[in-house]
C-alpha cells in the first residue's frame, strides 16, 4: 500500500477522517496477514514508511502508525503518505544461558 491520505474534506470532520484512516490500514494489515505464508516463513512482517510527502518519508515500525496518523492530525497537515509493503519473516531461535552448574559432562 502506498498512499497519499486527504486530511481535508468540505463534509467530513477531520477526526472522523483520522478514524477512517486508521480503519483503513488496520484492514490493510489484517487483509495482508491472512494471506497463507510461503514455504519457510514464520510470520509477515512489513516495512513501513510515513511522511508529509513520499520523498520526505521516513521509515517507521508497524506500531508507529497510529502515533504517526495522530501526529499528522495534530499538526493539521493537509496531507500524508503511508508507505506500507509486506515482507515474510523469520524467527531467530532464543539462546538458553547455561550456569556452570548445569553444563553436561
């Protein structure tokens, strides 16, 4: 997904379209997650980008959206891009730490 979003409407108040935005990547995500996953892959992850223009944008975490959406309400910009592109992820197995205690002979 990658958006220009309005923040300006002649008929809809600008908190109903920071709700409808939300709304929007939040089926978005969903829609992407419930996609069946290839062979090897662990979960989706996405790379995600946000800025007043697609040149400025900058990276930002999955979970920055809404701050990022709120953030650009605040500041009363017109508008924002949304930068939004699903990528399989992998999972890193843990290490288990091991006292001197426990260590196998």
């Amino acid at each position: 997904m990658r958006k220009i979003f309005s923040l300006v409407h002649p008929k809809i108040k600008r908190p109903r379209l920071v709700d409808a935005i939300k709304y929007e990547v939040k089926k978005y995500l969903k829609r992407e997650r419930n996609k069946t996953l290839p062979e090897g892959a662990d979960f989706w992850d996405f790379d995600c980008k946000y800025g007043s223009t697609a040149e400025t944008a900058d990276v930002i975490h999955v979970s920055a959206l809404n701050k990022s959406i709120d953030d650009a309400a605040s500041k009363e910009l017109d508008s924002f891009y949304i930068e939004i592109l699903a990528k399989t992820g992998h999972r890193t197995p843990r290490e288990v730490e091991l006292d001197d205690e426990e260590l196998p002979e």
